[in-house]
C-alpha cells in the first residue's frame, strides 16, 4: 500500500469539509482534491480545528474525472448495496476491512471517493472506481455522515501501531505464580486445592496480557502479606 | 457481548450530541446517557438527522457515577496513552479492535464512556472504568472529535454482516475455465502457452472472488467471440 487521498464530490456542507479533513489527519492522510465544494469558510475552519492546512492544502477542481484522474486505483463508497446480480454499479461491495486487505496487497494510488451529502455518488461515478466499499451499518438507518464514513475507512486504512506497555516475561511471569503458591503455603490455603488455584491464576493473569509493573505491584501485596503473616 | 450503551460526559456541543446519535443508530445502539450536557437544541436535532429518537430518549444524569453505575463493565475512551509503567489510569489501553474480542467473549452489559470535547475524561473518571481504549491515530494530530471516535469504536463492536454476493461455485469457476481454454484453441492461441495463461485466469478471478453473474456474463463474451468465429 501507498499513497490514499481522498476525494469529496460536491459537498454542500462546509463543516463536513472541515471534519473530514481533521479525522484525515489523525489518521495520517494528508491529500484531499475537492470536486466542486460550496463555498469554505469559519464552519470548515472550526471543525477541522488543527488540520486546517489540510482545507488549505486541499486540491479545488470542477469536475469528477480531474479529482480521480491522477489515481491508479478507485475506490467509490456507497450506504446502498444491493444483493441483486443486476446493480452492477454498487456491487460486489467490499468492507473496510476487506478494502484494506487488497490495498495492502499492491502499490501504487489510491482515492477513496466519498459523495454528497444527500444523494451520494452518481451512478456514472461509482462507474468509474474500480472498487466499491460499503460499512455494513444497521439496516434501520444506514446513511452515515461522510466524515464518519471517512473515519472508519481511514481508520482502517491507517497503520499505526498503540503504543505497548511491557508485558510480564515467561520468567516473570512463572515468578509471580511461584510467590503465590508460597503465600498461600504460608497461609495455610488447602493444600489439595493449591494446583488447581495456581492453575486459575495463570489464567487469569494470562488472560489479563499482565504487564511488567503488574507483576511487580502482585509481589509487592505478596510480600506485605508473608510480612504479616511473620508478625504473627 | 450483549447491551452496549453509550456515555457522553459533559459535553459542551450539541452537534456533537447529534453526530453521536446518529452514528449509534447506523451502527445499531440506541442507549445514551448524557452527564450533564449542555442545552440540547436544533443543531443538535439537525445533526441527528434520523436519529433523534436516540437524543430523545437519551437518559440525563447529573452526575458521572449515576451514569456509569448500571453497567456491568465501562470502557473509558482516552486519546492520550502513556507507555510509562507509572501512569495506571490510561495504561494498558486496548485498540478498538482488541476491545471488541474482549466483549465478544463476556456477558453483561457495557458502557463505552466519551468525555468531554476539550480534556477528555478526568483522571477520577477513568479509575473508575475497568478497560481503556485507545483508538492509534498520527502522532501528528492525536486528537479526535467525539463523534469520529465513537464511530470507529462503534463500528467495531457492531456486527452487521454486509450483504453478500452469491460467489461462483467450484463447478461454474471450472467451467469458466474451460471456456476461455476452448476459445483459445479455436482462436489459434498458442497452444504451449495455454496451460500458463489458463493458470493466469485461474488466479484473476480467484483474486476476485467472481460472482455468479459475474461467471455468467463472461461466458456470454466468449460465446460471441465463439459464433464470431464460426461466422469466419
């Protein structure tokens, strides 16, 4: 995967230019071609708030074929499917997840191309983009505000990595179980049930991805209490 | 997973509450609970688009403990994650995606917890919530709006299917096949490239998932290269 812009065909609502380009810069996107616009002003600016230089930034032009000319591929995003073998223009439509999945499989451009805010894309439109993708939404209400169109498609698209606090080690890991098993022995906990009872908590913390600093925090309580019990 | 609600916590734009609802409906939630909001007006109504019912039917609490007590689990969304073993309030914070494997595998009932537009939730607000998301974005512009952010994480935990698409079985994928391998001899394609160039569309529209239709429709080309052929 490369390059992803994004295209908006007519919006008519300056705020959503604004929104559109805020979440485009969360998630990294930076180039935005906007096809006929209504006129931008304080809406757009207050909305996209710190990515006003991507508005700035944003490549003007009056009519479709020039937005997605300089793109090798297309991506078109509908709120309509249909499962009808006949709607050629809408279908087969691909996730999120799915588009993802193919842009990471090749080089080269990409636009994805978000619609008006009442009627969407042109069917002639969606003929132009060699991909369709649809968010699967609740069939009660499947219109979404393009700029929450924009942020699941971008948040999928995007690559960074949540930062990762350090997990437990195998060792430290196998360490913190050991010090419970001593504790309970201290306590006097039933012998016949201890096996099983370590067992639960390896789960547990398993389950729990423990970090480092929580099994440090574990031996801390563990050792307060074998303190205790030594004081009698 | 079962019942999932949302906590909007002091916010001061009614569009957001709007973009907020609205964004629940398309992904199928319909619990929101507002703490303290302000005036809830016509921009809000305007935002909400089809979704003021959830706006109308929102629950106000005066307090965040009201709000957040009548869930079995609260999920505290933060934009700002630390990865310094000392700061247990944001860490270990689980991606959007990660969050949803976690639900999937419980029962009861869980409130996504959003704060407010400007400083997110307070540090006593998100102790009392047992998970923290974060959702990764650019290290440019961490900072999303409330709606971008419920609608990634909603789309997450939302389970619509999207329609599909009946695929060609193995027996019409075969058969397809054979008829480009057909009108290739009757076309006087080089024979010793058959076989490779057969392979070629084998991989083609296996990459592309092919449709029935798809499968059908093709066949049809073939067919008129084929009468064309007779025709001579």
């Amino acid at each position: 995967m490369n390059r992803v812009g994004v295209v908006l065909v007519e919006p008519r609502n300056e705020g959503n230019i604004g929104s559109v380009a805020r979440v485009m810069k969360n998630f990294g996107f930076h180039e935005l071609t906007l096809v006929n616009p209504c006129r931008i002003g304080g809406s757009a600016r207050a909305l996209s708030v710190h990515a006003w230089d991507v508005v700035e930034g944003a490549r003007r032009v009056s009519t479709f074929e020039e937005a997605i000319s300089r793109y090798d591929l297309r991506v078109g995003s509908t709120g309509i499917t249909s499962t009808k073998g006949g709607e050629h223009v809408r279908t087969p439509a691909l996730t999120p997840r799915e588009l993802r999945d193919v842009l990471a499989a090749r080089r080269g451009s990409t636009a994805i191309v978000l619609g008006r805010e009442d009627r969407g894309l042109e069917k002639r439109e969606l003929a132009e983009c060699e991909i369709i993708t649809k968010i699967p939404t609740s069939s009660e209400y499947t219109s979404m505000n393009i700029s929450h169109a924009a942020a699941v498609i971008l948040y999928e698209l995007s690559d960074f990595q949540p930062p990762r606090i350090e997990t437990a080690s195998r060792f430290e890991f196998d360490l913190l179980i050991d010090h419970f098993g001593r504790m309970m022995e201290e306590s006097g906990y039933p012998p016949h049930k201890q096996d099983k009872t370590l067992l639960m908590l390896r789960r547990i913390f398993g389950r729990s991805n423990l970090t480092r600093r929580e099994a440090i925090t574990l031996h801390g309580i563990l050792r307060q209490a074998e303190w205790r019990f030594k004081k009698g």
